[in-house]
C-alpha cells in the first residue's frame, strides 16, 4: 500500500510554472508582475529575475502605452471581472507578436482585490495565415469580377439575337451559373472584408415601409419564381446602413426562394421587438433548417443538412449575422409559421 500524502496535490504544485504553450504571469494591482511561467520566458523572452517587479506596459507598443491602453484593460477586467483584448505585444528583443491575452481580476476570501492573472497566446502564425487568407480572397474577387461580367454580358446579347430556342436556352443557363458564380465571389470577398474589419457602417433612419418594396422590386429578377408578398409597414424606421441592410436582406431573400419550391409565397413581416428593436421577418414555405442546424448556419462555411445538395460555400448567412451585429442587431433562424422557415433580422428601432 503506498503512502498517499507521498503523492503532489494540487495546491502543493505549481501548474502555471510548469505550462508552456501559454505565457501565464501574475500582477498586483498596479500592474507590476508577480510572477513569471515557464511560458511566459518562450512567448515573451524575458526571464522571470529579468521582469518581476516591472510593470506589464512592458510588452505593449509604445503607441498603446501612450494611449494608455494597458491600464484600460486593468480596468475593465477590474470592474467586469475578466477581459480579452487581441492585438500586438513587444518581446525582449523588440520584435511584436500578435496576442490573445485574457486579464482577470482576483480577489481574496474577504473580496479584497489582490491582482490579476494575465494570460497571453501567441497567434502571430495563424494570423499570417488568415491574413493571406484574406488577400487571396480580395484578389480572386478582383481578378474573377471581369471575366465573369464578360461572360454573363455576352451571354445576354446572344439569347436576345439567337432564333434558335435550344441556343437561346443555353445562352441563358451561361449566363445564370455566371451570376451564380459571382454571388459566390462576392459573399467570399463581403466574409473577408468582414474579418480585417474593412467594412464601413454608417447607420441613420431607415423607412421600413418604403425600403422593403423597393428591394423586392429590384430582385424582381431573382425572386420571379416565387409569390413575395411585403406586409404594410408604413412609419416603422430601423437605424441601419441602408448599403449593409440591402445586403442583408438581399441574401436573405435569396435564400428564401432558393430554398422554397418555385411558385411558393414568401412573406415579409415587420413586428416590434424587445428593447428597443424591430423584426423583420421572412418566411417561406421551403423545406426549413433543421432545429439543430438554426444557430449553426451563421457559421462560417456551414451549411445546414437539408442544404447539402445545393451549392454554395456556407457564407451567406454569416454575413447577414455579421452585418446585423455591426449595426446593432443580430439575426436568428426559428421555425416556419408556414412550415418553412422564419430568417428574422433585428434592427435597432427609431
């Protein structure tokens, strides 16, 4: 039988210390470091006789010093209990990285505030690598736009000049998977501008009553096969960038009649909301998201799994979500009233 007091405890070891994959460091309350992982000599560089009793302004730029940026972030972690802040830190021999760094408050069995846990990831790989990401989709975007116009354009002049109705058929099939494919560019191209944050959002009042039909109207083109029917909502305003609203509800539609079979109605419905909020709703009478699928849709490149047979690349919803977040709102799928589904986007009320 062995001796089980011979055994390390929990609290007899020290597990910060012994991590590596994460610099983790204590502050006191004025930001000075405490202590000093393992971790934190690979992330950082400096050794812990080097960096204890310094303050942890140490590793931010000096633009962010001078901005007072660090001792923000003490502050909120202080009155929120916890924050997260991305961005770059500097290493002992001046080169920066880009950290993900958790700050959390703590206190003592009283609720005396003693200091803070800080705990930073170095990402600078993976955000190479989403930044590349980014650039080659910026430039697919660019490079795809002109070959693609070409194309859709001249299939246009020969379906309205041919005689000969099977030519004319496929001219038109040309030119539909062309505008196909340049949706497709498009929503790649929206979901990178999203994630560098290079997308502007200039929200003011919005008339529901007028916006709507108008949209429907100008995807005359795209929403012909089915019956959309705009509910009145004279006098309802919507604070919202008019550009990204379009957007917005352009997919929405879109993925309505995609999803419905052709002939089917497709209603849009405004109702008030909590707080302060308007919905707009769109229910079709399609095939619908399975409940298990209604949050992860807004995912990006997830695909429901009664969608499986269309193409697409998953983006359109988490655009439309990330849209909404920008100017206020979000979006949400529920089930349909009419056996479809109901895509509901909320939209801070004038």
């Amino acid at each position: 039988m062995h001796d089980e007091t011979a055994l390390p405890s929990l609290e007899r070891l020290d597990w910060a210390a012994q991590i590596k994959d994460y610099a983790i460091i204590t502050l006191d309350p004025r930001g000075l470091v405490t202590s000093w992982n393992e971790g934190a000599v690979l992330v950082k560089g400096w050794s812990a006789p080097e960096i204890i009793g310094r303050s942890f302004e140490t590793f931010y730029p000096p633009e962010d010093v001078a901005a007072g940026l660090p001792h923000q972030l003490l502050a909120l972690a202080l009155a929120e209990g916890r924050t997260e802040h991305l961005g770059w830190r500097v290493r002992r021999d001046g080169t920066r990285f880009w950290g993900d760094v958790v700050i959390t408050a703590v206190h003592d069995d009283n609720g005396q505030h003693t200091g803070f846990v800080k705990v930073t990831r170095d990402l600078t790989e993976q955000r190479a690598v989403e930044r590349a990401r980014e650039t080659f989709i910026a430039g697919l975007g660019h490079d795809f736009r002109s070959p693609l116009t070409s194309i859709e354009g001249y299939a246009q002049l020969l379906a309205s000049d041919l005689d000969d109705p099977v030519l004319v058929d496929f001219a038109q099939r040309i030119r539909s998977n062309a505008k196909r494919v340049m949706g497709m560019v498009e929503q790649l191209v929206e979901q990178a501008k999203l994630r560098t944050g290079t997308v502007e959002i200039e929200p003011e009042p919005v008339d529901l009553g007028a916006f709507l039909p108008a949209l429907v109207g100008d995807l005359g083109g795209v929403l012909r096969t089915h019956e959309v029917v705009v509910e009145p909502c004279e006098g309802v305003y919507v604070l919202a960038d008019p550009d990204a609203l379009r957007r917005v509800l352009t997919n929405v539609l879109t993925n309505a009649a995609k999803y419905s079979p052709r002939g089917s109605r497709v209603d849009v419905v405004v109702t008030p909301a909590a707080e302060a909020m308007v919905d707009v709703v769109v229910a079709d009478r399609g095939r619908g998201i399975a409940e298990d699928d209604r949050e992860a849709v807004f995912g990006e490149f997830e695909r429901g799994t009664r969608a499986e047979r269309d193409g697409g690349f998953g983006l359109g919803l988490a655009v439309v979500r990330q849209l909404c977040e920008l100017m206020g709102g979000t979006a949400r799928a529920d089930a349909g009233r009419h056996g479809g589904t109901d895509l509901i986007v909320t939209l801070p009320a004038v």
